[in-house]
C-alpha cells in the first residue's frame, strides 16, 4: 500500500492506494481518528451496490454502525433531488457532527457525496473511496458539487476529505468506455504538468489494455502528483488551480448540450482537449502537429471531431456560462507547450469562428 500526503492551505490527509487495502478498511479509519461505533454513511450507487457493497459492509459492520443510500448509477444523479434525498437519509438515521460519509463510487458519487457532507450540519467528514479511473482526479482536491440544467457542477463547495483511499481492485470490472474517461484526465495531468509523464505515456501507454496493474498504479500516483502539487499551491482556484480545467471549457459545454449521461465526461474533456490546442495554435501561431495529438486520441477511441449536431452558436453560450468566464468572457485553459499552461480570455467573435473552423476541419492523416 502507497500513502501519500495531500497538502492544501487548510488541510492535510492521507492518500492510501493499493490492491486490496479495503480488507484494512477499519483499521485505517480507527487510524483517521473515527473511533468504534461511530456512524457511518455510504453513499453509492446501483451498480457498486450490486458489485461490491458486501464486501465494504463485511469490512467495516463489526466496528462501526452503518447506514447506506444508493442513489442511480450515471451523471443524472448529481442533482438537487438526489442530494435532498441524501440529506434525508443522513437525518433519519441520526448522523451528527461526528459521523462519518463515505463516498463509495466515481465522480459523481464523490461530488454528491461530499456536497452532502460540506452541507450537512454544516459540515461533517468524509472519506473518498474512488471505484473508477476517472476518479483519481475528482477524489483530490476537496471540490464537491451538483449539476444544475444551465451548467455542470454550478452548486457547489470546497469541502476536503479526511481521506482517500484507493483500492484498485475495484478498478479491474470497469467497462471499456469509463476506463477510457478516466484516462483522459491522466493525459490531461500530463500535457499540463509534467512532460517526463507525458513523455512516459507515448511511450508505455499504446492502447487501453495497457492501463493495467503496474502501468495502472503508476498512472493513478503521477496523475495525483500533478494534481496535489496545484491543490496545494492553490487551494480554492483563485490562480494556478484553473489550469486543472483544460479541456474542460468545451467539455463541460458539450456535457450540458448533450444532455448529462449522453458522452462522458473523459470523452467531453478529450474533445475539449484538441479544441483547447487548436485555440493555442491560432492564439499564439504555433503548431502542435508534430505531436500528432489527434491521431494519439483516437487511438484510444476518444471522439477528435464535434458531433454534427451541435451547432457552435449553442455551444459558445453554454462556454460563457462556464464558472471560469469573467464579466460573460470565456477564459480558456491553453498550452503554449506540453507543461506551459496560459490562461486567456478569448472573444466571442473569435471563440465562435473557431468552433466552426474546427466543427469544419478535415481530420489528420493517419500515416
């Protein structure tokens, strides 16, 4: 087991991540300071219930009281219904101050999850226990939040866990398509901060089969490396942390045009990954071609063109709409190389012209 300590302006915790380390799993909150009997919340959804609930009840029932709510399996659930149905629950089973929330899931578990602990009595604690790729990113850094129809993760706190741990185990029943989603967020880790990493990756990583047991792990601690390393600089997003939004400008918009659930989120933020490096070859006049960034996405069956569907008008006002937009103006996350990240407000004018221009492109040749 890896224990590794995330740092921020108002907290520290541990990082626990290994395979098999839910057997330890009381051990390890007796550890955090949660002592016997205190009561516990998990919150997870359908699918977890039915693959792996037992075994988190068969780690923890003999020390601690514990309570369950599910909530449906997909991006849907981030929703104020759910996360009043959330706050129902922690009430009739009589949490308090002391209690404890465990996020058992991906992103979306942990979002709702830990919006409900941020909110509760205002402000319980809670442990993320990551059960997908994805999120390896969402797990860190203590952001927590609900959709709203007119934006992605619009109500929301930053709230940290006492803990992360991360049993990898449960990465191995994935489907193909949430293994690819989260590994989007790894590349994006590493075209923003670290190009031994990036460099790492062209290398040992040629398809999805390869995200496996050593390749796997090493990919969760370097992807939480780049992440840890911004959290602590810049806790609750006022500098450096935007950077961690590459990609996801048009990515978000793309989520909310499509209707929650239609693309995930790795595939949106793929997207908005080639579209965010077109903006920083017009914006500065440079040229990412040698990387051949395109032909490497698809490679994985990332989508590397926009959906006909989708007009470009729509999407430029869902992107002004994006936490990140100052006074109605989109500020985009680019690259003026892989590890060099700029912040730029880009017009609307511009902006729209070049979502058509990149709706519109041929794609590259595959030699």
């Amino acid at each position: 087991m890896e224990r590794t300590m995330i740092e921020t302006a108002t907290k520290q915790y541990p990082l626990f991540l290994g395979e098999g380390i839910t057997e330890s799993l009381s051990h390890l909150l007796q550890e955090l300071g949660f002592q016997k009997r205190t009561k516990l919340l998990i919150v997870t959804d359908e699918t977890l219930e039915r693959l792996y609930l037992a075994d988190l009840m068969a780690a923890l029932r003999h020390d601690y009281d514990v309570y369950v709510h599910i909530i449906p399996s997909g991006e849907a659930a981030k929703s104020f219904e759910h996360y009043y149905a959330c706050q129902t629950a922690a009430l009739s089973y009589g949490l308090d101050r002391h209690s404890l929330i465990i996020a058992f899931g991906g992103g979306v578990v942990g979002d709702l999850a830990g919006f409900v602990a941020a909110t509760f009595m205002r402000g319980i604690s809670y442990v993320q226990m990551p059960t997908t790729l994805l999120a390896h990113d969402s797990a860190v850094g203590g952001k927590v939040a609900i959709n709203h129809p007119l934006g992605k993760n619009m109500i929301g706190a930053f709230h940290q866990p006492e803990a992360v741990i991360y049993d990898t185990a449960f990465l191995k029943s994935l489907p193909e398509k949430e293994l690819r989603s989260g590994f989007a967020e790894i590349i994006k880790h590493s075209l923003i901060g670290d190009r031994s990493f990036y460099e790492w990756l062209r290398t040992n990583i040629h398809s999805l089969e390869d995200v496996k047991g050593d390749k796997l792990q090493y990919c969760i601690q370097q992807g939480i490396a780049v992440k840890a390393r911004i959290v602590c600089e810049d806790e609750k997003e006022t500098g450096v942390r935007a950077h961690l939004n590459f990609g996801h400008t048009l990515g978000h918009a793309l989520e909310s045009e499509l209707g929650y659930g239609a693309i995930t989120h790795g595939d949106a933020v793929a997207l908005g990954m080639l579209f965010a490096i077109f903006v920083s070859e017009r914006v500065y006049g440079l040229s990412f071609a040698n990387y051949r960034l395109q032909q490497w996405f698809a490679s994985f069956g990332f989508p590397v063109s926009l959906p006909p569907q989708l007009a470009p008008k729509r999407l430029l006002q869902k992107m002004k709409g994006d936490k990140k937009a100052k006074a109605g103006n989109v500020r985009m996350v680019l690259l003026k190389d892989v590890g060099s990240v700029h912040i730029e407000t880009v017009e609307d004018e511009q902006l729209l012209s070049l979502l058509y221009e990149f709706s519109q492109r041929e794609e590259e040749e595959h030699d």
